[in-house]
C-alpha cells in the first residue's frame, strides 16, 4: 500500500511540475508579444501623420527628375525616373543629403528635380577639331572626356580662314551622319 501511495505522489508531483512548466512558457510568450507590439507602436509613432500622407502620395504618382547642363554648349539632359520606394517619405533635406552633388530645384509630391551643371558635352555628341594640325572627328563620353573616332588626313591650313576658324573653335554635332557630311565638305 506504501508503495502505492508513493507511486501516486510521485506522479502527482510530476504532474504538477508539468503544468507549472507549461503555465511559465504560456506567460513567457504572452509577454514577447506584448513587447513586440509595443516596439510596432513606439516606431509608428515615429511618423508624423504629415510624412504618412506624403509617402502615399509620392507612392503611386511621383517622378524622380535628373537635369545635368552641360557646359559647352548649354544644353540640358534631362532624365526621368519613377521615385524609388526607398525615397518615399524623405524629407528635402534628406534627399539632398542622398543626392550630394545635385541641387534640388523643385520638391513636391509629384515631382522631385534634382539639378547640376558639368563641364563637356552630353554622351555621342560628336566634335569636329584638330590635332596636331590635322582635322579629327572626335565623340563625346558624357563625362567630359572625348575620343578620337577618325583621324582624317585633311590638313588644317588648307581650309579657308572661315572653316580653319570654325574647326579651331569646335563644330559640335549631334548627328554622326551630319558630322561625316560636315568633313566631306571640308575636305572638297
């Protein structure tokens, strides 16, 4: 009967350090939640209904606009982009602080116009010059850098005092079948 009755306590105690167990890990997860929750509060309350309605905005409609003047010959590319969602919701200081390098020329919540000036020329324009005494067809990288596409054998001194002046000052062009014409009329 002893044995009995201490197989019954033991089981008994087994028991009830089972529930116990399992009532401290029920409470342990309550509480990671409510703690979950509350950071979720604590950082939405971080935006300001004001940012909320803006990032929507700028969501669904807004543009991301590049415009580069380039120097030489004052022409300006401009390039449209849709705005990324990392962008939404920043304010103009923040997205001068991204985009170093560019002024913000508008900032509203349909457009964002981002603005530089650069020296050289916009990409494959091409440049009639010359070196070392010779007329040369060059190409633009858009960088400010220029590479020689054609070497011609045309000297520099026998074209006319207008052409040779033209050349020394650079005619510049956007089409390389006009630039070609270009040469051959020098050439004649």
């Amino acid at each position: 009967m002893k044995k009995l009755i201490s197989y019954k306590m033991v089981m008994i105690y087994m028991l009830a350090i089972f529930i116990g167990m399992m009532v401290g890990y029920l409470i342990s997860v309550k509480d990671n939640e409510k703690e979950g929750r509350e950071k979720n509060i604590v950082y939405e309350q971080g935006i300001s209904s004001q940012q909320e309605a803006l990032a929507k905005k700028l969501i669904s409609q807004s543009k991301l606009i590049f415009e580069t003047k380039y120097l030489e010959n004052g022409e300006i590319v401009r390039e449209v982009q849709n705005l990324t969602p990392s962008l939404y919701g920043k304010s103009k200081e923040e997205i001068e602080k991204i985009y170093t390098g560019w002024k913000i020329k508008n900032f509203d919540e349909e457009e964002i116009v981002l603005y530089r000036e650069k020296e050289g020329l916009p990409a494959d324009y091409y440049i009639i010059s010359s070196i070392n005494g010779y007329v040369v067809l060059l190409k633009s990288d858009g960088n400010g850098n220029k590479e020689v596409v054609e070497k011609t054998d045309i000297p520099l001194d026998s074209l006319t005092p207008f052409d040779k002046e033209r050349v020394m000052k650079n005619i510049i062009t956007k089409d390389k079948d006009e630039a070609y014409q270009i040469l051959t009329n020098l050439s004649s």
